[in-house]
C-alpha cells in the first residue's frame, strides 16, 4: 500500500482529523476569552475589521443568492435587535449590484 501523502507530517494531525474544520464566531469568541481569563489578561474584543469583513462577505452571498437589501436588513433587525433599515445596509457595506 502507498503512503499516504496528503499530510506531510503524519504524526500531526490535520485541523480536519478531529472532526472540526471550523468554528462559529460565537465559539472563536469564547475560546479567545477563556484564554485571556487563563493568562490573567483583561478581555479584547475581536477586532472590528474582522466582524465587517466576515459579514461583508456573508452580505455579498445573501445577495447572490437573491435577498435584497431589505430581506438582509430584516435579518439584522430580527437577530440583533435593533432595527437596520436597507438604507444602512447599503452604505455599510456597499450598495447591492444591479
């Protein structure tokens, strides 16, 4: 039987092997902070670069997939809260291609 080659250190497992490939934000949240609680360090926040990017992202796919600005802004109204209009939608994260 060939070796195998697709993990060229085979004594190290792949973030894959365990099952677990990624993690919610909530999760990496809660990790960061149980880490900070270890080493006695005050709590940061993730950084706000981070959030707009990794919902940058998720907003352009809604989009593609066919939600309007609207439909998004019900999203953040119903899961945050607050109410988002589209309007703010739209000039936080630029305006949804025609």
């Amino acid at each position: 039987m060939p070796a195998d080659l697709s993990n060229p250190h085979p004594t190290r497992k792949r973030a894959a092997d365990n099952g677990r490939a990624n993690f919610t934000a909530q999760e990496i949240e809660q990790i960061k902070r149980l880490l900070q609680e270890a080493a006695d360090e005050p709590p940061e926040p993730i950084q706000t670069n981070a959030v707009i990017g990794t919902l940058s992202h998720e907003i352009e796919t809604l989009r593609i997939n066919g939600m309007t600005d609207d439909d998004i802004a019900a999203v953040f109204t119903q899961s945050v809260g607050a109410t988002v209009t589209a309007g703010q939608i739209a000039k936080g994260f630029g305006r949804a291609k025609p």
